[in-house]
C-alpha cells in the first residue's frame, strides 16, 4: 500500500484498524476452525453413534447412558482424581521446600542445583514413562522391586495392582514436574522484597514466623497458580498410563482422557468417546469455577487486611 | 548480598539442612538419567538379571544399532525438528504481530477480542480431540504434517506474553514516529517492533519449541504412518514392539532424550527465566 498526503487522520486511523483486523485475525481464523468448531462438534457428536466412516446416526442420551453404566468409566475418573492427589499434593510440598532451600543466601552452587532440579522438565513424558516403567518393573530385575527385596519385600506386581500402578504413574508426575514448580516458587519468593525480611528479623522474628507470616502470605498467587495448572494437568492425564499399560491400559489405571481415547482410536466408538470428552469437560470447568472462587475469596480477604 | 534468611555463621545446622534438601533432589532428579544411560549400554539378558546392573556395560553401539532396525529413528528425529521448528517460527510470527496489534494499534472491539483470546485459554484440548480428527480426515491430512502445524500455530498465550512484552518494551514514540515517517503498520511491525522484540522471541521461542517436540496425544491420533512419525511416537512404538529388549528401548530413549539435554544446558538460564516469567505474569 502507497501512502499519499491527501490521506486524513480518519482514513489513517481506518487503515489502522483494518491492519490490526488483519493481524489478529490468523488466530481467530485458526481457532474457529480448530478449537471452537471441534468443541461444539463434541457436543453434537456426544448424541450420536459413529465408528469413524459410516454415516452417523442419531442414538439420542444412549452414549451417556452408557458409559455412565460402565464401571471403567467410573473406574477412570477415580484414577484421574487418585493419581493427581498422589502425584501433585507431595509435588507441591516438595517443591515449595527446595525452591526455599534454593532461595537461601547461603549456598554455593545455586545455578547448578537449580538447573540439576529441573532438568526432568524438559524430559519428553514418553522417555519419563519409559524409564519409569522399567523402575516399576513387574519383574524382581526391575529397579524398585530390587530395593525392596533388600528389605525382604517380594515382587510387587507395579503394573497390575491396584494402589501399585497409581504409586507408579503418580511417581512419573511428581518427578517430572517438581522442577517445574520449584522454579515457579522461587521465582515467586525471590519477587518479595528484603526489606520485609530485614524488617522482620529486627522486630526479632524467627525463621518460622518468617515463613509463616512473610514467604507464605506473599506466595499466595503463586501457589493458586500452581493448584490450579497442576489440578487441570493432571485431569488430563493420558500418556503415562498408555506407555506403562499399554494400548489396552487396565482398570486399575485408566484415566479419563485414556478412556476416551481407547473409545475413539481403539474401539471406533466416537459417539461414547464424545460422551466421556463432555464428562470430563464438565469436571474440568467446575473445578476452574471452584478455583476463580476461591482465588477471588482469598484475593478479598488479603485486601480487607491491607485496608 | 550479606543478607540472610536462613540461619547466620559459618556452619549452622539451618546450612546442612538445606544442602541435604538440594543435594538430595539433585540425586533424585539425576538417578533416572543415569539409570537409563546405564540401561542403554547393556544387554538384555544383563538387564534381566537378580541384582540389576548399576554400572554402565559395553553395549551403547550395538544398543542402538537395534534401535534403527525396529524404527527410523533419524527419520522420526527430522519429522520432530521440522515440525518443532515451523511450529516455533510461524508462532512467534503469529503470536508478535496478534501482539503488536493489541499493544499498539487502536481498533474497535480490542478488550472484547483479547478477552477472547485469554477465554480460549480456559478450554481443555481434549475436548476437541475427536472432531479435530474428523477434520483432519476431511482435509485429508491424516499422516501430514499439515495436521500437526497448522492447528499448532493457535497460541493464545504467546499472544498474551507478545504483547506484555511490546507494551513495555517498545517505546511509543518509536512507533509514532515510524507512522510520521510515512511506514505503514507492517512495515513499522517489521522493521521497527521485531528488532525490538528480540529477546521475546527466544524466551517464547524455547517454550513453545519444547512443548512441540515433547508433544504426544495429537502425533499419535493423526500421524499413523512410520515415515512421519515424530520422535515421541517412534519411540512409543519402540516400546510397544514384540521383543521387550529393555536394552534396545533405553537406547532410543537415551538417544532421543540427550539432544533437549544439550539445548536445555546452552540456554539453560534463558529457559528457566522465561517459564518463571511466564507463570508471574
């Protein structure tokens, strides 16, 4: 486009927002497509029977019927909710302890510690539930199951039983996301500022009233942020189980994203698959409300104290 | 900094206490690497065996050289770094100029789409997952690249991070005097807002290059194919073939794994810096 002096502010302020339309409309292009479309479709879909090629048929609230008389379903979103409470409650606590380990003043070797903690993140999942599921071998050869013969424990069968299985992929989680969350809590308490601390220690706090009334308070976003993308991460739980069950998974480990991939790409079941996508999206966004309550309630009562 | 949160003098049991916390998860964090490393250099039958070797054996080269029997191995490597790579640079074209837009440019309805566009954030993927498919057969995309880049390319948070970044690093008055100068708005994007942005683009650039390269779910629906599979799924099908050689699958996964260590190292400061940035914000 040439630009000539006749041009006005209007004209000018015209081509201004036709090229801002222009520039942000890639994104709304794609997700029409690929986001907003598909997630209507899922609802239309959950009301149908469909295998994937013949023609689909209307089956009305039979998919929903069915996988709520199914007990894997149920069994699923058991798991999902066990193995996020096994993997990511220590997760938070561990995490929170080393990022204050690492925020000390006193260490050497911060940057070195620092990157050997959160050198898991960047693991694909694929190679963490490999190697774990070799740890968690059902097999005496296996590493945690040597352990445990030191201590005359027999074989656990990690990939068969029912709290075993859970330990084991709840295990892939913790190790794999503490760093991850470490990193976002010392980033946290390294934004508060030293002069709290300083003022604190010479009103003669301690080290524990320090953290209590100082590090936690302030940390307080943080570890909303943290709940919060740990809780819907773990809802979507899917690649762990499949690399350490296989493609058939097993009731004591399905989770619900397994569950409705196995409908749709194992079973050809697309209608049941949308059906358990809707489930699972329900679940998803009550717990998003439940945690913007919370936040905001939170949120409010540290303003009236501030006021 | 003379400053202490934690204990004071020489040596206090507060200081032991917390290079037993670091040095503890430092060796938590390692013992899996090594442990794969060492199950990558030995035999099957060594692995097999009561108790389990702990040192590494002799047997890296052969490992590995069963690895590129059972799957293409470079193939799937190529197939990941192309796809990471399109991914990660049509983003942060997409993503800075979304950004550029809502930082800089005034237009009818800028809070109501951006408040869009954080909405989107809040939707699940899964839920999408089965009718994607449907439209990728539709497209006939099933075993493309295609499949994999261009829903890839919808990033409503690098929008949101692009444009914090331009807002506060770009100086108003540099635009506005680019739009004097006669520059229209891509132009000043181009030539102005990019050089700036720079230090954006890597931060952004690392993260969403990890997510791809580690990605999974959507791989495995839509490229079925072993010619395009990516590493992720070469190796689940490495894990998932007849012969349990445990030998041969740590091998893959070895191998797969040191490249994102290597990278991981050389930017190591930038990548941590800029997924902690991204959660504060």
């Amino acid at each position: 486009m040439k630009k000539t002096k006749k041009n006005n502010r209007l004209t000018d302020k015209k081509r201004t927002a036709v090229a801002a339309y222009l520039f942000i409309s890639p994104f709304f292009i794609l997700f029409a497509i690929f986001g907003l479309f598909p997630m209507l479709f899922s609802f239309y879909l959950s009301f149908f029977r469909w295998d994937g090629l013949d023609p689909m048929t209307f089956n009305g609230l039979n998919n929903f019927r069915f996988i709520f008389s199914d007990p894997i379903f149920y069994s699923s979103i058991k798991n999902t909710f066990l193995i996020g409470l096994l993997g990511t409650l220590p997760q938070i606590l561990v995490s929170m302890v080393i990022a204050f380990a690492l925020n000390s003043t006193l260490i050497r070797f911060r940057n070195v510690f620092r990157t050997l903690i959160f050198l898991p993140y960047i693991t694909s999942i694929v190679a963490v539930a490999i190697i774990f599921g070799l740890v968690f071998n059902n097999q005496p050869f296996g590493f945690a199951n040597y352990i445990l013969s030191l201590f005359d424990v027999g074989p656990i069968r990690w990939g068969a039983e029912y709290w075993p299985v859970k330990f084991a992929i709840a295990t892939m989680v913790f190790w794999r996301w503490v760093g991850y969350n470490t990193i976002i809590f010392l980033a946290g308490m390294q934004s508060i500022p030293r002069e709290l601390y300083e003022a604190a220690k010479i009103d003669g706090a301690t080290i524990m009233q320090q953290l209590r009334l100082i590090t936690l308070p302030m940390l307080k976003p943080i570890v909303m942020f943290v709940v919060f993308t740990a809780t819907i991460g773990s809802l979507q739980l899917f690649t762990e189980p499949l690399i350490f069950l296989g493609r058939g998974f097993r009731e004591e480990g399905i989770t619900v994203v397994a569950y409705l991939w196995r409908d749709a790409f194992v079973y050809n079941t697309f209608g049941t698959a949308s059906a358990a996508a809707i489930v699972l999206f329900v679940i998803i966004i009550s717990l998003t409300a439940l945690n913007l309550g919370i936040s905001s309630l939170i949120g409010r009562t540290k303003k009236s104290k501030v006021s | 900094m003379s400053t202490r949160e934690v204990g004071e003098g020489k040596f206090s049991i507060k200081k032991f206490f917390v290079y037993v916390v670091l040095v503890g998860g430092s060796l938590v964090s390692l013992f899996p690497f090594y442990y794969m490393f060492i199950m990558a250099t030995r035999l099957n039958r060594e692995i097999n065996s009561v108790p389990p070797p702990f040192t590494p054996g002799t047997n890296l080269v052969e490992n590995f050289q069963k690895v590129t029997d059972n799957i293409d191995f470079f193939g799937a490597m190529w197939n990941s770094l192309f796809v990471s790579a399109s991914i990660t640079f049509g983003t942060l074209f997409l993503c800075s100029l979304a950004g550029y837009a809502f930082a800089k440019l005034e237009f009818k309805g800028k809070n109501i789409f951006f408040g869009l566009i954080l909405v989107t954030m809040m939707v699940p993927p899964q839920l999408g997952l089965i009718p994607q498919y449907y439209i990728i057969t539709e497209l006939n995309w099933l075993n493309d690249f295609r499949a994999i880049i261009v829903p890839g390319l919808i990033n409503a948070f690098g929008i949101f991070w692009m444009r914090q970044y331009i807002n506060e690093g770009v100086p108003y008055e540099i635009v506005e005097a680019a739009k004097i100068d006669g520059c229209s708005n891509f132009r000043i994007y181009w030539n102005v807002v990019v050089p700036m942005i720079l230090p954006a683009f890597a931060t952004l650039g690392i993260i969403v290059f990890m997510h791809v390269w580690n990605d999974f779910l959507w791989p495995l629906v839509v490229l079925r194919d072993p010619a395009v599979h990516t590493l992720q799924v070469a190796l689940r099908a490495l894990n998932d073939s007849r012969q349990m050689d445990y030998g041969m699958i740590m091998s893959g996964t070895f191998w797969a794994t040191v490249p994102l260590i290597f990278v991981f190292l050389m930017f190591n400061r930038l990548f941590i810096q800029s997924l902690s940035e991204g959660a504060v914000k």
